[in-house]
C-alpha cells in the first residue's frame, strides 16, 4: 500500500510539472505572439517626409527615434504648455496597417492647440497615403499649397490660423474631399466656383474670413452636403437659391453673411435640417419660412431676419426642438400653449411684437430652463408675483405701468431724482480719483433680468451656442496682469452672447454725457492662436447706434489697454437706456469656442448741468456768494476800461489762430511730447522727414506715437500745416495712416501719429539687408491689395476726394501686421475735377509720376493710379523701379518688365527671394494689373476700384500690350528734363538738374534714406 501511494504521489508531481511547462510555452507563445503584432515603421522615405513636414510647421519636439504608427510611442509628448486646455491639444501620427504586404503608411497628421507658427507643408504631397489632416488652433500662414491637388486627402481641418489671400480654385481637383474647414481665418475675395466640383464634399465650413461676393451658383453640385456654415463674412447680393440641390443637408448656419432678405422659399426642401442659424438679414423681409417637415429640429435660429407675422402653430409642435431663438424680429400674437416643447431648454423671444398672456407651460419651468420674452408688448399677469432667474421679462408688458418687469420694481421706488451713476460691470466696488464705482458681480445668465440697485437694473439675453454654458461665462476675468491705470476698472467685466442692457431710472432729466470704458482682457495679442480672435458688436445709447462694428482690441492697438468713449445724450422721463448688442460678426471660436459678443468694463453717466442747492443751503450762500463776487467784478471793470483805451491790443498768435480753428482731431500739449519723447531724447529719434525730425513717443496709458516735429528751416508754414492736419484727420480708412492728433505751443507744430511697427515698405523690401522683411506672397498680396484700397477711398469713397500725387514705397507703412497704410498727405490736393492743370511746381518722385503730370502738369487721380503700378511691379519683384537695370538696354525696371510682357515671360519678373513659394495665377495677375495701371494713356488706366476687383480676382485683366521703346525715346526724355527744370525754377524751389542716363547711369532719383517720420515713415 505504501508503494502504491508513492507511487500516485511521484505521478501527481510529474503531472503538475507537466502542466507548468505547458502553461509557460503558452506565455512564451503568447509574448512572442503579442512582439509580432507591434506596428512596423512606415517606409523611410515617409518618416524623412514627416521631417521636412515639420520643419514647414515649426514642430520641433517629435520624436523621430520612435516609430510613429505606435500609438505608445512618444510622439504623444510633451504634455501641453500649461495655457493649452488638454481637450484640444493633440500631436498625433496615425498609420493604416492593413496593407497585404504588412506595410504601415501615414493616413493622418493631428497637430491641433499647438501654436505652429510656419507654413502650410508642401513636402505632404510625399505621403501619398494621408487621408486626414488636422491643423487647427495654430498660428500658422499663407496658404494652401497647390501640390496637395495630387492627393486623395478626406477629412482637412486648418481653421483657427492665419491663412490668407483668395480660397485657392484648385481645391476643386482634390475631389475625395468629404470635409473642409476654413473657419476663422484671412481669406478674402469670392469662393471659387471650382469648390463644385467636391461631389463627395459633406461639411463645408468657411466661417470668420473675409468672404466677398455672390455665393457661386455651382456650388449646387454638392449634393451630398450635409453641414454648411459660412457665417460672418462679407458676402453680397441675397442668400442663394439653391437648396433644392442639398436634400441631404442637416446643419445650415448663415450668420451676418453680409447677404440680404428674405429668406428663400426653397429652404422648405430641407427636410433632412436638424439644426438651422440664419442671423442678420437686411434689406426685405418675410413671413415666417415654411418649416412645417422638419420634425427632427433640435435648433433653430432667425434673428434679426426682418420676419413679421405670426409665430405658425407647427413650431410649438417641434418634440425635440431645443435651443429655439426668434428675437429681434417683428412677430405678432400670442404665444400658444403646448406640451409638445418639453426639451426646449432654450427659447428666446426678445424684441418683438407678441401680444396676450404668458402661457403657464412657461413660467411655470424651472431653472433649467432659460426663457426671454423681454422686450415685448404682452398682458401683465398678477400671477407673476416675483422676479425669477430663468424667465426674463424685462419692458415685456405693453401699458407702461412700469420700467419693465411686473412686480420686480414695485419694492424699489425712486427717493430722488440722481444726477450721477458709476458702475463697475462684472466687478466689485471701487473707488477711482474720487469716484465711487457700485459693484455689479451677479453672475449673470443667459436669460436673465437682475434689478440690483434703486437706480439701475441688468437685462441679460443670449445663449454661447456650441459650448458648455457655466456661471463664468457671463463675467470675463482678467488673463494677464493689467499695467493700464486704473486697472481695478478693467479686472473683470460683463459679457453677453447677444444683447445686454442697462437701464438708468431716477435721473432728473436733462443732458448727459455717458462714458464708457472697454479693455479686451479675454482675447491675446502673442504669437498664438489666442489671438486670433475677433470681438466685434454694437453700442446703442438711448436706442441710437453710437458705435458700430466696434473691435476694442483694434480702437486700442491692443489688449489689456483701456479704451473709452464718451457720448451726449438727454434723459427724459428721468430714464435712460445703454444696450451693447452682438450682430453676429467676428469669431466664435478663439481662443476657445464660445468668444465673442460685447464686452463692457465700466459705465459713468454724469448730468451736463449742476444740481439744485437746496432751499435752506442757498440763504445761507447768498451773503458768502455776494462777498466773494464783488472783489472780481471791480477788477474785471479795471481791466475792461485798460482794454478800451488799447493797452491790451496785439496780433493774435498763431497758436490762437490754428486753436480756433474746428478740426477733427485732438490736441497734445508740448510737455506731453516731451515726457512722452523723454525730451526729445536723440535716442528716440527714428528719421528725419522731410520737414523735420521725428521721434518715438510713448504716452501715459502705454500708446506708442510718431511725433513729427516741424523745423524751424522747414517751408512746411500754417496752411501747409492745416491742410495736411485738416485732410489727415477727417480721412479714417484700415489703409490710411491714422493721426491722433497735434501740438500747437508758440513757435511748435507738431503732428502726432499712430507708430507703425514695420516701417515702410521700402525699407522692407529693398532697404539695408538687416532691416529688410521677408514678405512671402500672401503677404506681398495682401499689401498691393491694401493700397490699393486705400487708394479707392481717396479716390471714390471718401468725401473729399483726394489725390496723393506722391505714391511710393517710402510713402507705404506697415503696422505690426505688415497692413499697408498709406502716408503723406502733405502734397495732396483736392481733386478739382476740371481744374486739372496745376500752375505750381510739378511734386512728387521720378520714376513713380505719370508721364501726363510730370510733362505738362496734368494732374488726375489716374496720376496715383499710374504711381500705384510702379509700386505693384515693385512689390513682385522686390527691386526698386528707378534702380534696377538687369541690362544696359533697360531704363528702368517698369521698362524691364513691358519687355518681359511681350515676350510672354512675366514670370521671370517675380522677386527670386520667393523660390517657388508663391501663386503663379496671383503674380501674373498682379503684373498685368500693374502694367495697366502704368499705361502711358490716362484714359486707358483703370480706376482703383477696378483695380481692386481686379486683384481680387472677381473681375478679368483685361489684354493690353505697351511699347516699351516709349522709356527709351531720347526726345520724351529731354522733354521732361526741360519741363521739369522750367517748373522748379519758376516757383523758386530747389532746382534739380535732370540730365539724361548714359549707358552706365540709372535714371536719377531721390536718395534711398531709410527713417521712420509719421508721414514718411521711411
């Protein structure tokens, strides 16, 4: 028996070794197993693409030692700076493997919240496998590369960047495109029609660009559109008829499109819409669209669409309906009792005509559910007993029993009549120079009436649609620490995603002066895509518009900087309305989705008049009044009877002739200059102009100024300087140079200007090699494109209707964002349109005058037009027109270029400095633009507003060949010369001896002397 059982006890203990050893082979085979399924690295020629890709992007921190189809490597690091949100920072690689000779490739690129700053990659094209490719939330610019066309790209996200010039046509090729994001970028002039050749295309997205021009009629071919949102631009003409062709459509938004009403009929075939936003419709209105089969509508938007009528019946029927947003319309009737609005957490109704009771399906909601119907002419109800937080019924009832809200102001009657209010919007109490502030920290709400004090009350009304609503996002707090005074004002302030309204009661009518004070403390002004955003919106006082399109960071030149305004108003019936109103213009998605609509800091309403003493105050003042008032009055009388015998008499000063003078603009005083110059400081001297020096400047609040201080040599007198202050002033353009204003001190005359960062575009393109610019092609674009609006507005949209007669490069500014601006208006005249041919001395530059105006003193405005074309050959091909001869036969680069032209070579025009990196379609239009514009004849030069079409694209360049042997002809030459000579002489000006270039001199012109003066910031 003991054998027995050492045996089975010998067996058992085999067995179990047997067991382990299979269940370790299994594990083996299971690791080895697990080792085979790790990704293999893409083909080497994709990870060397990948390099190149992100030397393009300015990715710097990918791992290249890793493999980047491992979804464990490192290329998922570093984590996000600490101001990037982890939600939208992503740097991911994704590679398909399921190729049959186990291969990976590339089918994705996820760069997003990273702050790239480079340009889109053309080295993508060398991964033939990417299907996806996510850009957004960067700094990047330029535009899209035409190398990509040779790709089968789906899924292409660049919104949230710099990107800018027209949306390229040759999108059009790539047609495996199913999704398209432009969103919230630069681009400008029309989409092109080519874009209706993406038959796959379902999510078109073109938001917050500079959109211009009919929406093209070919974009009906893009029947499997699903998603469509072109919201803020600047589209003209009505919304386009075409939705028969996109029955698959379920998201349409169009807000502030720039289009006009009424709203097609054709949107009743969308019956697939889920959700539709269409705001901001000028011009004709409508009834109420048919909307009736759209039974899965979960929101819906027409505001301020010019809709009348009643609200139809099939609306209170929508079951899954829940953001529903009708205000600022003019509808009418009651609002009908339902049962079916169950999940509309959101409606609002502010701003129209309804009629009749509240139904009770209404207020009897709870709190999480937002309803305004402020602004109306409903019954009063008594069963309304108290103000609630989620029903806002603000001046809802018709009657005019109240300010605005049933019972809600019956508790806080007037005691007295007031004669100043100081509020702190979005903040606590405070108290600055003397003034008290009242605190105005309630949170807020998107439908919410908050009648806080005896003399003013809150109307807030508005939802921050595509984000998660909180308590936060109706104050704004600070990002940054504040330097500007008074900072404690600007610290927070109140937000409003569409109307926000304060409403003053109790004042003792009569004139006021309303100060306003804004300061931009959410958007950024770094290199980040946090600055990219766009706060535009409206200011009524007392429902006039006082501001429109306002933009704080741009009245400000900044963020983080106060800004005021202040406007007169008159209170009657002791009350007193100020309502900020966002018209759904600008960005909504920087730096995080949800950023937009008005921003207030703080509000001061003082009464223009003194208050009355009180009864008993006054008899006590009258002997004090009596005795003070005697002693000057005998002394005024002593004076008075000096003056009448003439002791006092002498010619008025200058500075009290230019003082009483109505201008435009405002004055400094020569001590501001000084602190401001830190006395003239030589190291604040940046140029010397030509009729003085001109110095850097920084004022007390932060600006940054160009003082051009006027010499005593200078032969720039009183009405030089007047018609200089008096045009510069009265002329605000993006495209012109803005003058703040001007000192007069005695002997002083001193203009003041904004400072523009980048100097000239002179300076940038041919001055010193350390201070030139490297302008890519986008932005070469976007400058001639700038003159040449500034020029339109001189020309044909301006009052005064102005011809520079000195437009040049040294005469082109560029502000921080290489806009071009234009300078000197010195040597402007006023178009005189028969009074053509100018007396005085010809002014201007050689080598930019229009033959007619330099020969026979012929001045028009197709004398800038012709100077406008030598600056746009200038801008291609980065050469100085008056110093550039490639060969001896040329005179010029004007000359160069007619050459070129009828050869059929215009493209060897282009500044080589751009290698391959530019649009060949916009630079040969750009030269045909210029040579145009250069014509010999005036009749044959286009307007500038042509022009502008022109470089657009909107409009064609029409065929016009020049002889270039004109440049050439000894005779016109010597005509010049002595012309010219003539003229200087007989106004006895500097004479300039011309004489005419030999084989080895270039054509005379003034010297290339690079200073920075206000006017010639060159």
């Amino acid at each position: 028996m003991g054998r027995f059982s050492n045996c089975l006890s010998t067996m058992e203990l085999l067995f179990g070794y047997m067991i382990l050893t299979v269940l370790m082979l299994i594990c083996m085979e299971s690791n080895k197993v697990e080792a085979q399924v790790q990704p293999p690295f893409p083909p080497n020629y994709e990870v060397k693409a990948l390099r190149e890709i992100a030397a393009e992007l300015g990715k710097k921190d990918w791992n290249f030692s890793e493999n980047p189809c491992n979804n464990k490597s490192s290329w998922f690091t570093p984590p996000p700076p600490p101001n990037v949100p982890r939600a939208i920072y992503n740097s991911t690689v994704t590679c398909n493997c399921s190729f049959p000779n186990g291969e990976c490739h590339i089918d994705g690129i996820y760069l997003t919240g990273q702050d790239l700053d480079g340009v889109l990659p053309r080295s993508l094209v060398k991964l033939s496998y990417i299907k996806t490719l996510q850009l957004y939330l960067n700094y990047l610019k330029g535009t899209i590369p035409r190398a990509w066309t040779a790709l089968k790209l789906e899924f292409v996200y660049l919104a949230m960047n710099r990107l800018s010039g027209p949306i390229p046509g040759y999108l059009g090729n790539i047609t495996t495109l199913k999704y398209l994001s432009l969103e919230n970028n630069l681009f400008s002039g029309t989409i092109p029609p080519e874009l209706g050749k993406l038959v796959n295309l379902e999510n078109l997205t073109l938001n917050a660009n500079y959109l211009t021009g009919e929406f093209p009629s070919a974009l009906a071919n893009l029947s499997n559109l699903k998603e469509l949102r072109i919201s803020s631009n600047k589209f003209t003409g009505k919304i386009p008829n075409i939705f028969q062709s996109w029955k698959q459509l379920e998201k349409l938004e169009i807000q502030a499109g720039g289009f006009e009403g009424p709203i097609p009929s054709s949107l009743a075939l969308l019956h697939n819409l889920t959700e539709l936003r269409i705001s901001d419709l000028p011009g004709e209105g409508s009834k109420f669209p048919n909307l009736e089969n759209m039974k899965n509508m979960y929101r819906l938007m027409l505001r301020s669409c010019n809709i009348s009528g009643r609200i139809p019946d099939f609306i209170w029927e929508f079951s899954k309906l829940q953001i529903l947003d009708l205000t600022f319309n003019k509808l009418e009737g009651n609002i009908l009792d339902s049962e079916s609005l169950t999940k509309a957490q959101y409606m609002y109704l502010t701003s129209n005509w309804l009629t009749g009771h509240i139904p009770e399906w209404l207020s009897i909601r709870d709190s999480r559910y937002q309803i305004d119907l402020s602004y109306n002419n409903l019954s009063e109800s008594s069963e309304l007993a108290s103000c609630r937080e989620n029903l806002n019924l603000f001046r809802s009832f018709s009657g005019g029993k109240n300010s605005g809200l049933d019972n809600c102001l019956k508790g806080f009657p007037c005691s007295k009549d007031w004669y100043s209010i100081h509020i702190n919007c979005g903040g606590g109490a405070t108290t600055i120079k003397g003034i008290n502030y009242e605190a105005d920290d309630d949170l807020g709400g998107p439908a919410k009436y908050f009648p806080l004090k005896e003399t003013w009350e809150t109307s807030s009304t508005g939802l921050f649609w595509d984000t998660s609503v909180s308590s936060r996002d109706y104050i704004a707090q600070n990002v940054s620490i504040l330097r500007t005074n008074n900072s404690e004002l600007y610290t927070r302030a109140r937000l409003s995603p569409l109307s926000l309204t304060y409403y003053f009661r109790c004042l003792a009518n009569g004139n006021y002066t309303v100060t306003l004070h804004f300061a931009e403390i959410v958007i950024r002004d770094n290199r980040s895509y946090q600055s990219l955003g766009r706060r535009i919106f409206d200011v009524y006082v007392q429902e006039k518009l006082e501001l429109k399109d306002f933009n704080i960071k741009n009245e400000a030149k900044g963020v983080d900087k106060a800004v005021i305004r202040t406007f007169k108003t008159v209170v009657r019936n002791k009350t007193l309305t100020i309502r900020f109103h966002w018209a759904g213009k600008g960005t909504t998605g920087t730096p995080r989705r949800g950023t937009y609509g008005p921003l207030i800091s703080a509000i001061s309403v003082d009464s223009d008049f003194k208050p009355p003493v009180p009864i008993g105050e006054n008899e006590n003042m009258k002997f004090v009044v009596g005795a003070v008032v005697s002693v000057p009055c005998l002394i005024f009388i002593i004076l008075g009877i000096l003056w009448w015998k003439g002791y006092f008499q002498c010619e008025p000063s200058r500075e009290q002739v230019l003082r009483g003078l109505d201008m435009q603009t405002g004055f400094f005083t020569f001590r501001q200059m000084k602190v401001a110059t830190n006395n003239f400081d030589g190291a604040n001297k940046i140029g010397e102009g030509g009729f003085g020096a001109v110095y850097k400047g920084v004022l007390l609040d932060g600006t940054i100024i160009a003082i051009k201080k006027l010499s005593s040599k200078s032969r720039q007198g009183d009405r030089e300087f007047l018609n200089e202050l008096g045009m510069i002033a009265g002329l605000q353009h993006p495209n012109l140079v803005r003058l703040y204003g001007c000192c007069v001190e005695g002997t002083q005359l001193l203009l003041v200007y904004e400072h523009m960062e980048n100097n000239s575009l002179a300076r940038a393109l041919f001055g010193p090699t350390e201070s030139q610019l490297k302008l890519d092609w986008p932005t070469r674009q976007k400058i001639c494109l700038g003159i040449a609006k500034g020029l339109a507005f001189l020309h044909e949209e301006s009052g005064l209707k102005i011809v520079h007669r000195d437009i040049k490069t040294t005469n082109v500014l560029l502000d921080g964002d290489l806009n071009a601006k234009i300078s000197d208006f010195g040597l402007a005249k006023f178009d005189e349109e028969e009074n053509t041919h100018i007396s005085t001395r010809v002014a201007g530059t050689i080598g930019y005058m229009a033959p007619e105006y330099a020969l026979w003193g012929y001045l028009t405005y197709k004398a800038d037009v012709y100077s406008f074309g030598i600056v746009a050959l200038e801008i291609v091909a980065g050469k100085n027109n008056t110093k550039y001869r490639p060969e001896e036969d040329y005179v010029c680069l004007q000359d160069w270029a007619l050459v070129l032209q009828q050869k059929g070579n215009l493209m060897e025009l282009v500044d080589p400095r751009l290698g391959t990196e530019f649009n060949e379609e916009e630079a040969m239009r750009m030269t045909r633009v210029a040579l145009l514009c250069t014509n010999s004849s005036p009749a044959l030069r286009p307007i500038m507003s042509e022009v502008v079409s022109m470089l657009e694209g909107r409009t064609p360049v029409p065929e016009l060949i020049m002889d270039p042997s004109i440049f050439g002809d000894e005779m016109r030459f010597g005509a010049l010369k002595d012309q010219l000579n003539r003229m200087q002489s007989r106004e006895g000006g500097e004479t300039t001896t011309f004489t005419q270039p030999s084989d080895s001199t270039a054509w005379p012109g003034p010297s290339s002397t690079f200073v920075q003066d206000p006017s010639n910031q060159s």
